[in-house]
C-alpha cells in the first residue's frame, strides 16, 4: 500500500488526537460521582459527551431529534468535518428546509461512548493511571452507548424525543432507545439495521479485529503511549468492511474489472483493478479519522446486541406497552442487515399491536445506502418525522423560503 | 381505550376522496376515534378519509412497495405486508375494526383471512364486488366467456382476483365462520345504496358490490 509523506500523516493524526480530548464540539463532563453503570458490571467514570448540535430547541423542549451514528460514524452530522474537511455524514438529511428541517427541530448527534471525537473512549486518558486506557476501558454495549446518551439529555434538562433516528448501530441505538426508554420517545426510525447481530456479521467483526491485533504497531492496545499506530491492520479492516457496506451490482456498476490506470494486467500484486485501487485508498483515508481501539470496542458492542435475549428471548417483549410510533426502514441490496431482519422487528412490534410503518426500498448501494442520495429515503423521514410532529402539535417552520 | 390519532389534517382530503360511495359508506360505520386496521390500504385513500372524518388511529397493510412507500411518505402507518400471511402477528382485538375493502377476492384463504380479521379486531368490514350481479350472469350465461365488468375490468389469465363470490356466498362463509352480520349494505353499479326492502335475491343480482360489518 502506498502510503501519504510522512508529515502529511503526522498533521492529521494530530489533528485526529485532538478532537479525542478536545474536540471541536460540544461537551458535557461527568465527574466521578456521576460514573456510568455498565452492562459488564464495572463503571465509567468520570466521562464526557460529545455532541454537535443543529437547529434551537423549542420553549417546551418537545422538538428534539436525536440522530444515532454508525459503527464508523461520529456527531458530525451536517458540518464540517474537523478531521477531514469533507461535509457532514448526513448532511443531505439534515438542514434548513432538509428532510429533517432544522427550521422546525432541534437536531442532536452525540458522539457514542467508546468513540474517539470527544466522548470517552479507548483512545481517552484513564484518570488512574494519566495514560490512554488502551484495552483497560471496558467492555461497552450498545445499551451503554444510549445510557450515557439519556444521562446527557438529564443533564441538559430535555425530558424526552421527538424522534430518535439512525441506520445500523445507529438503528441499533434507535431499538435500544425505544425499549428501555419508552417514555421518552415519542417516535423512532430504525434504519437498516436488526434487533441482534448475525453471526456473518460477528465473523466479518472478528476479521477486522484481528487484522488490527496482527498489526506489530497496534502493541497489545498500547499504540498511543509507543507513538505509534496499527494503520496497516486498521486499513485492512475498513477494506474488508467495505465491501459488506456495498453490493455486487455496486461494484460491477462502478467498477467491472477495469484496469487501474494501466492498459494491461501486470502479473504482479499493484492494484491492477480499479477496485483494488478504490479499496486501498477507502482503507487509508479511515485510518486518518479513526482509533483503533475504538473500532475494536464498538464493533464488539455490535457483537454483543441481542435486543430478544435481554427480554427474556422474546423480541416483542421488549416492545410492550409502547406507545412510540416506528417507521422501519430497509433496502433490497442490503446483505449485511437484509429486509428479513427489519421485518422480524416489524412482527414483535405487531404483536404489540404497536403504531409501526415499514418502507422496503429498492436500491443497489448495499448497506450504505441510508448515507446515499436516496430520494425515497428522504420522502419517508420527511414524510414520518413531519406527521409524529404534527401529532406532537409542533408548529410548522416559518417563513417561505424552502 | 380510544386514542384519538389524527394522522392528517382534513385538509389533506383529495377532492376525489370523498366522492367513493363505497369508502363514504365504510367511514359512515366507523366510530369516530377509533383504532383501525386497513388491510389492503392502497395509497392510503380510506386511511385519509377516516382520519378527516372521523379522527381515527388509523394503520394499514399493503402488498406494493409503492403503495406503502407513498403512504409512509404522507405521514401514514403503513407497514409491507399479505393479509394471507402477515395478520397471524397480531394479538387478538388488537383494533376496533379491521377493513378489508376490495381486497377479500385476491387472497389465497379467504376464510382463515375472515377468521384473522374478526380475532384482530372487535368487528371487521369487508367489501367485494359482488360476482352474483346481473350483468356478470348475463355474460357468463350468453357470451360463453368469463365476464369482464366496470368493476372487474381484468381478463381471466391476468386477474388478481382469484376467489370472487356473490353476495349469497359472501353470508355462507359469514355462517360457517360464525361471524354475525351487524350491517349489510349492497351498491348499485351508480355506486347508489340499494334499499333494504329489496329481499336477497335482488340485492344479489343489482348489487355490483357490497359492504360488511361483522362481529363475532
């Protein structure tokens, strides 16, 4: 792989470790007294949120959306990127006179727990020890990650959601959010995602973790106190995660087998094909913006999502009693959270008799989909978030501009 | 019990909304606010109606993605799904009325789908074209072929409608499943109510469809 000039590397990873004790966001401060209980049994604390912000929230605090980020996602929604310069991760969703108006409601995305943007993680320094914790951070859960989240919302005095949405882990928060917190969610819109994760999925996980593991420069968890990095292992992860993002008729679309910037094949190991080539940079371009070990405990905490085994085995109990109204989303290409698996969230919250809507759409860009330009996306979170508000008796924004 | 759910505003109601007798019809026997299921929603049309008109916590299931996607975007409840297959994940009286509107002819277990219905709810309406009308006789009787109609415009080989009854088939399968009729209502082809002194046989020959409301 080739890699960037060496002070180019060393400028962003700077910038990158920055933004994990003082990142360009908001954030809330936990003290010791205040530490986090979580699923494993011990506690985090003191920790720090993350979180950016869009839109004003509204004199009864009814018009909060609160977005959940994926796996390699982070708070910044629908800004600039401190890291990388580039446009916020949904910024096609979120803004002014966007399918989530900005005009209209007050839009939150906190960093997760166990991320490297600002709130507590891996990458943060362990008060008992003035070092990174480094594989001393506990083990988290998605749960955990929506605990912190509701400590958040207490903290800043906002009592419950309008709308609670987001796609994979994102999703996953989403499910999380609407059965531990019933009363405080008035609607939710899970996206391409499932109540527990698969075990294809888990195997594609432990591929990436262990190609971080087999990194020398990961140093057993210890990379930030040798001042060094696994980027090789961490790249090679991404690249293997990104095609499960995608699908084959994505790839064959964007790039059959042609040639990378050559006439012939080379009999040799360069990037011969353009997806190589396409892979090789998406792997590198990751390893800028992301920690390691962050990706070692998020993806664990995917791992270990099983919304029907923490109710007994039974998914729809984890819904009962529910009055959110849920709008299911799924995608035709997506292999790595299939349509199955919304549609059995669908079912347990039938059996509920719950208020529940689901939109299949038809796409070819896999599981990142949600991310894409997808006008049918738009319409239905337009459609959805706009009516759960009208029954929330939210005004509409003014003015006439669009 | 009741929640009362108002899923559009009534100025969302289409001008050619409110000109569907049979829907008007169905509307009519629903209480207002009450929690309802249509299954076989469409574009959501008698979802639209029943929330302007009578403030209902309306839901509905749809067989086409499009339908269902159109739907969602309006703000309506709406999830994909069979009424053959998809209406055992219910809980027993989960709704005060079901709706099948037009839809009853195209399942594969019309009965099941009736029992399913009155479980799910505490009374169900259905509505069907009625195979018994005259014209549809006449065809059949004169012409030699399977009859085509204003409401059953499909030939034989490309039809949807896989289990058409008469109105008279219709009140068999009300008695086998033990389903009481609480209103009965037949439409002439002008969409026009046909009076109730008019005695069975010739609500089942000028009846083009005909609509329902059961209880156990």
């Amino acid at each position: 792989m080739s890699e960037a000039p060496t002070s180019q590397v060393l400028r962003d990873h700077s910038v990158r470790l920055d933004q994990i004790a003082n990142p360009q966001s908001e954030i809330v401060h936990f003290g010791a007294d205040e530490a986090l209980p979580l699923d494993c049994g011990e506690v985090l604390g003191p920790y720090s949120v993350a979180y950016q912000t869009y839109g004003t929230l509204n004199a009864d605090k009814s018009n909060l959306v609160l977005v959940c980020h994926a796996l390699t996602g982070d708070q910044h929604v629908a800004n600039i990127h401190p890291v990388t310069g580039k446009s916020g991760w949904w910024e096609t969703m979120v803004g002014p006179g966007k399918p989530i108006d900005t005009n209209r409601f007050f839009v939150m995305c906190p960093n997760v727990i166990g991320g490297c943007m600002g709130s507590t993680g891996p990458s943060s320094i362990n008060p008992a020890t003035g070092r990174p914790y480094g594989l001393d951070f506990p083990v988290i859960t998605v749960a955990d990650m929506v605990r912190a989240q509701a400590r958040l919302l207490d903290h800043l005095g906002i009592p419950d959601v309008l709308c609670v949405l987001g796609g994979s882990m994102g999703g996953m928060q989403v499910l999380e959010w609407a059965a531990t917190y019933k009363d405080r969610v008035f609607s939710a819109v899970p996206i391409a995602c499932a109540a527990r994760h698969s075990s294809q999925n888990i195997a594609f996980h432990e591929v990436g973790r262990q190609a971080v593991m087999a990194d020398s420069d990961w140093c057993q968890g210890r990379y930030l106190d040798e001042g060094k990095s696994p980027r090789k292992g961490l790249a090679v992860a991404r690249m293997a995660a990104h095609i499960t993002y995608l699908s084959d008729d994505a790839l064959h679309r964007k790039f059959g087998r042609n040639l990378q910037d050559r006439d012939k094949i080379t009999f040799g190991f360069d990037a011969d094909f353009q997806v190589e080539s396409y892979l090789r940079h998406q792997g590198l371009s990751f390893v800028d913006r992301f920690d390691a070990n962050s990706y070692l405990y998020i993806t664990r905490a995917m791992d270990y999502f099983d919304l029907a085994a923490d109710h007994g085995g039974v998914l729809a109990n984890a819904f009962q009693g529910t009055k959110t109204r849920f709008c299911l989303v799924s995608f035709t290409s997506d292999w790595l959270f299939p349509t199955e698996e919304s549609r059995e969230i669908v079912h347990a919250l039938n059996a509920v008799a719950a208020n529940v809507s689901f939109v299949e759409l038809e796409t070819d860009g896999g599981h990142d989909s949600f991310l894409l330009h997808e006008p049918e996306l738009f319409d239905t979170i337009r459609g959805f978030v706009n009516a759960a508000a009208r029954q929330r008796g939210i005004p509409e924004a003014e003015g006439w501009l669009p | 019990m009741v929640a009362v759910n108002v899923n559009v505003p009534p100025h969302a109601l289409r001008p050619a909304e409110t000109s569907r007798v049979d829907l008007l019809l169905i509307a009519d026997m629903v209480a207002p606010g009450a929690r309802v299921l249509d299954i076989g929603c469409g574009d959501g049309t008698l979802l639209r109606l029943l929330a302007a008109k009578r403030d209902v916590d309306g839901r509905g299931i749809e067989l086409s993605q499009a339908g269902v996607n159109s739907c969602v975007a309006q703000g309506l409840g709406v999830i994909q799904g069979d009424a053959d297959t998809d209406l055992a994940y219910y809980p027993d009286n989960a709704f005060d009325y079901v709706i099948l509107s037009q839809t009853l002819q195209a399942t594969y277990s019309p009965r099941q789908v009736v029992e399913q219905l009155l479980r799910i709810g505490h009374r169900a309406i259905v509505s069907f074209p009625n195979f018994g009308h005259w014209r549809v006789r006449t065809q059949l009787l004169f012409g030699g072929k399977m009859p085509r109609t204003d409401n059953l415009p499909d030939r034989w080989y490309d039809t949807p409608n896989i289990h058409l009854c008469t109105i008279k088939d219709f009140l068999g399968l009300c008695r086998d499943v033990g389903a009481k009729v609480e209103r009965a209502v037949a439409l002439n082809a002008y969409g026009s109510k046909l009076g109730v002194s008019m005695p069975l046989f010739m609500q089942n020959l000028f009846g083009e469809q005909a609509v329902f409301l059961l209880s156990r």
